[in-house]
C-alpha cells in the first residue's frame, strides 16, 4: 500500500490507481476535432445543411471542443447514435441512418493516421506511473475508447506498469454501469475502498463516487478545462506524488 499525495490532500493505504484514458493520460484534443469535423463533413456530403447540427450534437464549434461534450467523453456508440439521430431529422428511416452514421465513422477514421500515433501521452504521465509502480500500487485504466484502442495506446508508449486496462467493447459493461468499480477492483484483486480515480470528466466522477479511496479530476489535458464539480483537481500530473 502507499500514500498518495496533491496538493494539500492526502490519501493512506492505497492499493491501485484506475485512470481515465482520453485527456488524462493521452493528449487527445487535436485528434478528437479533426475526427468530428470529418465525420460531419462526410455526412454533409450526403445531407447538405446537417454539418452545423452534427457539429453541435459532438460538443464542437469552431476549432474548440467542450471536454464534457460528446465526442470528448462517449463512446464511439454513443456518438453513432448521436449522429443516426441528427440523420433521421431528414426524414430517413433509423436503420438507415445508422447505417449512413457508420460508414462516415469507417471513411473518416481510414482518412486520418491512427489515433494511437496522434494521441502521446501528456506531460508528467510516464513518471507518474513509473512513480506508483515503485510504490507498489497496483495500475488499471479504464476508458470509453474502444477496448482495441485502449490496448494499442498501452503498446505504443509501452505503459508496462498497467496490470490492467479495460475499453469499450461489445461483451464488457461500460464504466458508467453502476458496478463498474467492484468489477474493475475484483480483476486487479483489490478493494474499492483502497482504490484512488484520476480522470477528467463526469463519468470518472461518478466511477469514484460508487466506492473509491477518491478521486482527482485531471483538467490540464483540455484547452478548456472541465468542469468537476466538488472535486480535488490538478492541472498537471506532476501534481500528483505517491509515497512508499
């Protein structure tokens, strides 16, 4: 067990450290809004008009994205429903248009490099990991990004201190499932209650509030940063120190 520490907050006898992915670990934001202004502009090819709702509904506008908004926090699912929505406005039938949402979703993330190679990790994230392995905390990270995504951003930044990591995936329940915590803590065989969160949004939140030791809100991954409410919040993962 260790002692973590930020910034005047301290918290004893902890077991493992559940991070976010998208905005916490990995510096996302450019690749996020360049993948829903394609996606918008390939359905706008076929629905002239629709771009600007398309653009609104993912939580961009102009060359800024909300980091609470939907294509900075749901799940390529959500986001395919989302967009089937704004495309049955139209008028067309739903299988349809979720079929149309899906081939834009294929054509955009073929024309842009992996998301991987554009996703790096942010400033501080390797110590830190590097910092809780030497405490022997145990290292898990939890996202809404696809399961596959999840793995490749492990491999390419080889993030060996992860024991265990879990995304998006059509068999597993989605981090928001109310039972999330107890499953994830059950996998890396240790207790919610020694269990700290560090995420950037909403859902982290709320996955923390199911049980955990507690949660840091990462802000500093976002031009804008998100709003936590009642959170403790960094804008930095230098932030964050860990103690034997």
């Amino acid at each position: 067990m260790a002692t973590i520490r930020c910034l005047g907050h301290t918290f004893e006898h902890i077991q493992a450290v559940l991070f976010d992915k998208d905005g916490t670990l990995a510096n996302v934001e450019t690749y996020l809004i360049a993948l829903g202004q394609l996606r918008s502009q390939l359905i706008e090819a076929e629905f002239p008009g629709l771009r600007p709702t398309l653009l609104s509904a993912f939580g961009l506008k102009g060359s800024a994205i909300d980091p609470a908004g939907l294509l900075a926090v749901g799940s390529r699912y959500e986001n395919e429903i989302a967009a089937a929505a704004c495309i049955a406005v139209t008028g067309q039938g739903w299988v349809a248009a979720i079929a149309i949402a899906q081939k834009a979703f294929r054509q955009a993330a073929s024309s842009l490099a992996p998301k991987v190679t554009q996703t790096p990790l942010l400033p501080g994230a390797s110590s830190l990991l590097k910092q809780m392995k030497v405490a022997k905390v145990k290292l898990g990270i939890v996202s809404s990004d696809t399961h596959i995504e999840v793995a490749a951003f492990a491999e390419q930044y080889q993030l060996t201190e992860v024991s265990w990591y879990c995304g998006a995936a059509p068999d597993v329940l989605p981090k928001t499932h109310p039972d999330f915590l107890q499953i994830a803590c059950e996998a890396m065989g240790v207790s919610p209650a020694a269990t700290l969160v560090i995420g950037d949004s909403a859902a982290d939140l709320a996955l923390a509030r199911q049980g955990a030791a507690g949660f840091l809100g990462m802000t500093g991954g976002w031009q804008q940063a998100p709003h936590l409410d009642s959170a403790i919040t960094v804008s930095r993962l230098a932030q964050v120190e860990s103690f034997i």
